[in-house]
C-alpha cells in the first residue's frame, strides 16, 4: 500500500513531510542540557541550523538571557526578528503557561504576529515522574477553559496567525466541535498529537492511530513524542502520512542516547523521513500543505 492510499495521511502530504523544532521549551534548562538557547540570537541561530537540517518551522518559547521563561513583547519581538534575519523558517510562538493570565499571552501575538502559534486544546494533569527519585520533578494543572480558547483563537484570527491545535489527550481533539459551528475555527486544520505526558495520552502507536483516526480528513497532523517516546513515535507518524516535531523542548538524545544539539534532532528526523521515501518539506512547500496564505 502506498502512502496516497493511507486514511491516515488525512491532508498531509504523501512525499513531503513538515518537520517542526521545538528550539527552548518553558520547563528545560542549561543545567539537563547545555545546548539549550536562551537569548534571541541563540535562538535564531539554532532556527537558521535546524532549517538547513531540515525543519520547515520552529517553535518557540522565550526566554530571558537567565533561562527564565517570559512573554514579554519585546523579547518575543527581538527573536522574530533574528530569526528573519538569517532564515525564512516558519515561526510558530508558544502561548501555553501555567498561572499567568491569559492576555500577558496574546499581547505578543497581536504586535508580533507569528506565522503560527499553539492553542492548547484542553486542560489536563501535566506532571513529570522519576521512577529513581520515586517523587514527581513537577506536578502542575494545565488550565485551558473554553473561554480562554476562544479567547486565543479569536487573537490569531484577528491577527492572521495561524493556530496549531495542541491536543494532550483524546477529548482535546473533540474540543474543537463548537469553535467549528461558530466559524472560529476553519478548515483545514494544523493538529499536534502531544504524547506521553504524564496527566495526558500514553505514548504508544496503537493510541497514535486512535488519535489520527479522529481527526478531520482533511486535516494536517504531527505527533509531538516527549523524552524517549520521541523516535518510535516519529518513526510511525512518517510511515503513517504524518509530520513531526523534533528538539530539545520535548527531548534531548539521539537514538543511540547521545545527547544532542536541535539541529542535529532534525537531521536525524530528516534522515527517518527519507527513508520512508519522502523529503522534507521546505517552509514555502509547508505553507502550502497547512492551507496558509
């Protein structure tokens, strides 16, 4: 069977697969890997080697020269310059946060306005677990009510920027049935499918095939595998249609448990994408498979 036969390719492309770097992370720091970037221009050369390694996007949450993570506008503003300085990546920002309100979130939206940006589809348990520590190394509520959605969605429509539906869990996926009867949300559609969260979906590729089984058909999807899950799960999206989203946000090592450098994930993500006979797809290729202007 060939890829163009595949239900599960959805609105995907069957030879050109969008690769996605998740560059900082919010929760990530410099003392579990020293090859994480803080500043603006350490991001946006990371941006620029992760595209020539292959990724059509990145995505990002700032942080100051510290490592704290922040939302301040002009920092947000500073690395989307950078980046546009050197590389014509797609930019996707992060909005999710814990605590903080939510129009500290949009206001760079509104004045930056990035190619993308995610919309955290739901709330959820979002903890991390140490077997050997036998204690959780964070334990927090990811709050996502359904005003604060709306909230979100109608900021990107209003500012063009293009939402990219974070799903952590099965019901997240079904969250978007109101937003689509009231036109907020319009076909086609840009999904990650979070996996192996400790609160969301166990990462497996039986419940990966579950998870794109309900999406639209017409819809775009990535798998997001966090820490070890990342390379299984990668591995299946591709043969399945799908695209992924690589970087040391969501893991830090090679296959072979090397700790690694973003663009070296993406070449590594870019090398499982040829050999299940497709190519990266560059950021003018992605822009046309997710349906944006």
């Amino acid at each position: 069977m060939t890829l163009d036969n595949q239900e599960s390719i959805k609105g995907n492309d069957s030879e050109k697969a969008i690769i996605s770097a998740a560059l900082t992370g919010a929760l990530t720091t410099r003392d579990q890997c020293e090859a994480i970037p803080y500043t603006p221009e350490e991001i946006a050369e990371d941006a620029a080697a992760a595209r020539e390694a292959g990724a059509s996007i990145a995505h990002i949450h700032a942080r100051t020269d510290n490592g704290e993570q922040t939302f301040d506008t002009e920092i947000y503003q500073e690395i989307y310059d950078e980046i546009r300085d050197r590389t014509d990546i797609l930019i996707n920002f992060s909005t999710g946060a814990m605590d903080v309100p939510p129009e500290e979130r949009m206001d760079y939206l509104r004045e930056v306005q990035p190619d993308i940006a995610a919309l955290n589809m739901g709330s959820m348990n979002y903890a991390k677990y140490s077997e050997s520590r036998d204690d959780f190394v964070f334990n927090m509520v990811f709050e996502n009510s359904f005003d604060d959605i709306r909230k979100f969605v109608r900021t990107m429509n209003e500012s063009g920027v293009k939402p990219e539906l974070e799903c952590f869990d099965t019901g997240h996926i079904g969250n978007i049935r109101p937003l689509l009867k009231t036109g907020e949300l319009e076909h086609p559609l840009q999904f990650s499918l979070i996996m192996g969260v400790l609160g969301g979906i166990p990462a497996t590729v039986e419940n990966l095939t579950n998870q794109v089984r309900q999406l639209p058909s017409d819809a775009n999807w990535q798998v997001i595998g966090i820490s070890e899950d990342q390379w299984p799960l990668a591995a299946a999206a591709l043969s399945m249609g799908g695209n992924v989203r690589v970087g040391l946000e969501d893991n830090f090592y090679l296959p072979n448990g090397e700790m690694a450098t973003n663009p070296e994930l993406v070449e590594k993500a870019a090398e499982l994408t040829r050999n299940v006979g497709r190519e990266p797809a560059t950021p003018d290729e992605a822009r046309k498979i997710l349906g944006m202007e």
